[in-house]
C-alpha cells in the first residue's frame, strides 16, 4: 500500500481560481492520475479521506472545489454530520449553487483539471479516470464527452439526473466518450428513476460506451458519503471494488 500525504492546491480556470485538494504518493512519484468530483456537500473531510483511500491504491487524486465561484471551501456550513432531514434549509442554500454550475461552466472547469493533472510531475503521462459522487455523476459524463482523448475510464455513484428529457442532460454526451463508463445507481432514488436508468443505459449502448450500469439494492441516494444520514455500509464496500476494478484494468 502506498504511503500517501495531502497538499492543498490552487487551481486556474477561465473563471477564476478553484481550490483543490491533491492526494499523492508520499515519495513524489507519478502515479496514474484520477480526477474525483464531489458530491453536492462539497469539498470536506470525508472527500479528502475517500481521496486518501485512493492514492494508497497507486493513484494521484484530484478533489476540486467545483463550487468555487460561490467561494474557497467549506462554501457551506457544514455539521460533522451531515442530515438533511435535521437541516432542511442546507438544500436552500446548496441548490441555487449546484443551478449555477451549468453544462458549459463545468465543461470549461473540467478542461482546467485535466491540464492541472497533465501538467503536474505527481501524475503519470496518458490519459486519466474520473469518478464522481452525486452531482458528481453528472459532471463525469460532461468531462468524458469534452474530453475524450483525456479520459480513459469513469465511474459515478448514486448519480442523479443522469438521463432527462432537457437539451443538455448528461446520457446526451454518450456519442463523444471513448471512455469506459461504470454506474452504480441508489436503489430507489427519486434522483434516478428506473425510467432514467434505462434511457442511460440505452443511450450508452446505442452508442457504443463500453459500460456497466448496476443499481445497489437497499443503497440510497448518498450511499457512499459516510459522514452523512445516507450511508450505507455495503453499497460503500460494493463501490470500492468496482472503481478499483475498473481502474486496475484501465491503468
């Protein structure tokens, strides 16, 4: 297992400045490189460990504040544990900042990662993976089409909205990627209905994305997160070993 340590980064886009968080072998080394977006909660602790977790497995993981134009993180204020049912306003002040991050917005940031991730001596040259949580699912699928000769391989989790009826919903970037894809829908996630699960699943055949989608019996929305209401202990341990599964055979 690789010794890992964290460092603090600042990341330059067309819009400003987004902070980031990078986890990376201790001895410097390049490893292959994995762009990790967050979840709607944004850039904390808990995404910081699960970046750990991962650079241990041979990685260099990026973790952006996707949020940034609202502010350095934390942009919210947040408990050490996180229920929306106890905080019902959270969700008042996160949305209109999710709504800001539009297709565009974060197909322009997704650009300025990638460069900070070819440009960095901690990652290895060649394409990278991407994996993303939530909200995250979504911003993968709009990286992986802008972007297909930088990514090789991504993976969302209890991903929501992935395949709607509006212009620019994410399933509509299948025709550009050349990655493979990995999902692993919540059971049951108003987010994700089995009527969008299948519209994804069909768009990626149709187009000819390698994939795998699963959907994680008794796992909710959120499953991952363990600092949050929403944890679940075996959708987690599942997730783990489908995304180092995926990357040990991309990289």
């Amino acid at each position: 297992m690789t010794s890992v340590q964290g460092t603090a980064v600042d990341i330059t886009t067309e819009d400003g400045v987004a902070d980031a968080y990078v986890a990376h072998a201790a001895d410097g080394s390049a490893r292959p490189g994995v762009l990790m977006y967050m979840d709607a909660f944004g850039l904390r602790p808990h995404l910081k460990s699960m970046a750990d977790r991962l650079a241990e497995a041979g990685y260099t993981v990026l973790v952006p504040n996707v949020f940034y134009r609202a502010g350095r993180s934390p942009v919210f204020d947040l408990p050490e544990f996180i229920d929306p049912s106890a905080r019902p306003q959270l969700f008042d002040q996160i949305m209109p900042v999710m709504q800001a991050l539009t297709p565009e917005r974060a197909k322009s940031d997704a650009g300025a990662y990638l460069q900070w991730l070819a440009d960095s001596p901690l990652v290895a040259d060649g394409p990278v993976a991407v994996t993303g949580y939530c909200m995250g699912a979504r911003l993968l699928l709009y990286t992986a089409g802008a972007y297909p000769d930088r990514v090789a391989a991504a993976a969302g989790f209890h991903g929501g909205r992935l395949a709607t009826d509006t212009p620019d919903s994410p399933h509509l970037e299948a025709e550009h990627v050349t990655a493979e894809l990995y999902f692993g829908h919540a059971d049951e996630d108003p987010s994700m209905p089995p009527e969008q699960q299948q519209l994804l699943e069909e768009t990626l055949t149709g187009a000819g994305v390698r994939h795998r989608c699963e959907v994680y019996a008794g796992a909710p929305h959120g499953y991952t997160q363990a600092d949050t209401a929403a944890y679940h202990k075996e959708g987690d341990e599942r997730h783990w070993a489908a995304l180092l599964d995926l990357l040990d055979r991309t990289f």
